[in-house]
C-alpha cells in the first residue's frame, strides 16, 4: 500500500477481489483520475480471456505499452482491465502464463511510475498467487470481497451496501425492498447488478423500488414463492398459506417436497422462540437493518447442514420474529403437526387434499 509521502504521486495500483462490480466500477474511477494530460498516453489493455494464448497476449500488449515512449513525452499509463488469469483457472495456473507475470513484475520493478504507470482490475484474483503478493510491496492494492452472508456476517453492512447502489443507480427502496433484494441476490455483487439495471429499466420513469417490483422481475421468483409461503405458514396466516399452496401446486410443486422445506422453516423458528424465550436470542427492532444477537451459550445446539455449517443466523431471527406472537407451545404443536402430515403423504391417498387440511391446522395451533 501507498505510504502517507507517496500519495497523489503515480502509482502502479491493483484493484482486485470478488465484488466484480466494484472492482470494474472503481478501476474506470482509477483510470480517469490517473489519466495522462496527453490522451494518447492512456492506453487500455482487454484482460478479460479465456485462454492461455489470450493471457500471454495480453500480457504481451501490456508490456509494450508500458516500454513505448510517451508521446512528446509525459507519464504512460496503461490499464490492463477485467484481468481473469490472475484468478483460479487453467489460464491463471498455466505456466507460461505464470513466467510472462513474472517477467512483466521485472519490467515493473525497473520502470517508475512517475514514467510509465500500470493499473490492473482483476475480478476474482487469486491472493495466494505470487504476482499478487509482490504488488503489494511493489505499488498499491485495494481489495473488494463482498461480505460473507453465508455464516451470517456484515448483513447490516451490506444492507447498507445494497440501498447505497440503489440510490447510485437513481433509485429509492421503499419498505422491505432491500431486505427481498438480499434474499434473492444473497452476497453475490454482479448478480445484485443485474437485478438494479432490470429494476432502473423495468420501473422507469419511476424511481421508487417497492417490495412489488423487486417481486415481479427479481431472479429465482419460484424459491421467493415458496420462502413467502412457509413464512406465512410459520406466522400462522391462513389466507396468505392457502392461497400460496394453492399456486404452487398450480404449477407443478410436489405435495413432499413442499412440506419437506416447510420442516426447514418451522424446525428454525420453533429453536428461535424457545431460545428467545430463555433470553438467548435477542432481535433487532422492527424496519431496521440489525443483525439478531445469538448468546455464545446457545452456539452449541444450533442446527448444522450436511457440510457442518450452523443455521444461517439472520434467517433463525426472521422465523422467529415472523411468529413471535404465538406462544412456544403452539410452534411446537405445529412442529408435531407437520411430522405427522409428512407421514401421511407418504402413506398413499389424496396429497393435496391431505397438505391443505394439515396446513390450516399448523396455521391454527
């Protein structure tokens, strides 16, 4: 990284990590700020290959262009952009690919910045790769690695994250709009790309991105009607479970297999309610972004899937704030309910007649 005496003179600068939106968006920010008075001296590089001749070539335009002479003098600069064989792939472990990084961190080391400066953008680059560790000592790096959703982590952070490209984009979230966005798109920042550009085209010339709309075009709509059906199970509505059993057997949802991820949701929110009642889960407050606080005492008998990973912890204080108004020993009847439903639907008969009687008794207990 750049010390305190090296800022704002030229740099060589990697911008890489897995967020590939923000690494793409701020090594165009790079390019612009550190373009050359000459624009003939800003010189731009494709990286974006999938094949190791492609690597080697554009390795070999970017050493060209940092050992060209300046126009009528002047600073170089050279963005070798969307890099791909700095990450895990054949091109990346490919060792011709590797000896030509190695001669063009050579290059690099005898060439000052001040005379001929290099930017790489490489989404998905591998940290563990020699070119990336010694660029660190050679120029500065910035990293963008999305937030680890998955074991629960920085989800008001990127909640945050997710209404701040929203309004970047020329959009407002109403209510519920970004928490559905983080549900669909998870920690994945290109998918959530692609979800604000079909949103800024879909609503235009509105602004507003309602709970509706994020609906209406958002990837994945089945996985969003069966989450919205087993929360409305779990909280008990019968109106809002009838009519989206409905739909879903409509188009072709299996009896089991809807009852199976059912169990899912109802297993987690019967734990949530029973560890909140002993005051060992608490939830944040309604309409804000917090994350729930789990005491360490009950790390221990939280569920874990087949890999070993523990439930995820925003979900276990969904379910649970979803159904806080029934009393623990409801959930635990509907608990019961539900087993006994799952063996009735393997045991032959009607299934659906079967699962619409069996739901409005869990929504019931």
């Amino acid at each position: 990284m750049a010390t305190a005496s090296e800022k704002g003179k030229p740099q060589h600068i990697l911008v890489g990590g897995g967020d590939e939106p923000e690494v793409s968006r701020r090594g165009r920010e790079l390019f612009k700020e550190w373009a050359p008075e000459d624009a003939l001296n800003a010189e731009r590089v494709d990286g974006r290959v999938e094949t190791v001749e492609g690597a080697l070539d554009a390795i070999r335009k970017t050493r060209e262009g940092l050992e060209t002479l300046p126009f009528l003098g002047g600073r170089k600069l050279v963005w070798l952009s969307d890099c791909t064989f700095l990450g895990d792939n054949p091109a990346g472990k490919s060792e011709a690919v590797l000896d030509a990084l190695a001669s063009l961190h050579e290059l690099l080391l005898k060439i000052p910045a001040g005379d001929a400066q290099i930017l790489v953008s490489a989404p998905g680059v591998d940290k563990r790769r020699s070119f990336f560790r010694q660029f660190e000592k050679l120029g500065q790096v910035e990293v963008f690695d999305p937030p680890d959703l998955r074991r629960g982590r920085d989800r008001g952070e990127w909640m945050d994250e997710i209404g701040e490209r929203l309004r970047l984009a020329g959009l407002s979230a109403g209510p519920g709009a970004v928490e559905l966005l983080m549900e669909i798109v998870g920690w994945d920042g290109r998918a959530l790309e692609k979800e604000i550009e079909k949103l800024r085209l879909y609503l235009k010339p509105e602004t507003k991105v309602t709970e509706q709309a994020v609906r209406e075009i958002g990837a994945g709509r089945r996985e969003l009607e069966v989450w919205d059906w087993c929360d409305a199970v779990v909280a008990g509505k019968i109106g809002p479970a009838r009519a989206g059993l409905r739909r879903l057997l409509d188009q072709g949802e299996s009896e089991v297999a809807l009852a199976i991820l059912l169990a899912s949701s109802l297993r987690l929110a019967a734990l949530g309610r029973v560890l909140q009642e002993a005051r060992l889960l608490r939830l944040p407050p309604p309409g804000g972004y917090g994350q729930p606080t789990l005491d360490p005492a009950a790390e221990s008998i939280l569920p874990r899937n087949a890999k070993g990973e523990k439930a995820n912890l925003w979900r276990l204080g969904k379910v649970t704030g979803i159904c806080a108004h029934r009393p623990v020993a409801g959930v635990r009847r509907a608990l019961n309910r539900l087993h006994e439903l799952q063996i009735e639907l393997v045991s032959g008969g009607d299934r659906v007649r079967a699962l619409e009687e069996g739901i409005l008794r869990l929504c019931l207990d």
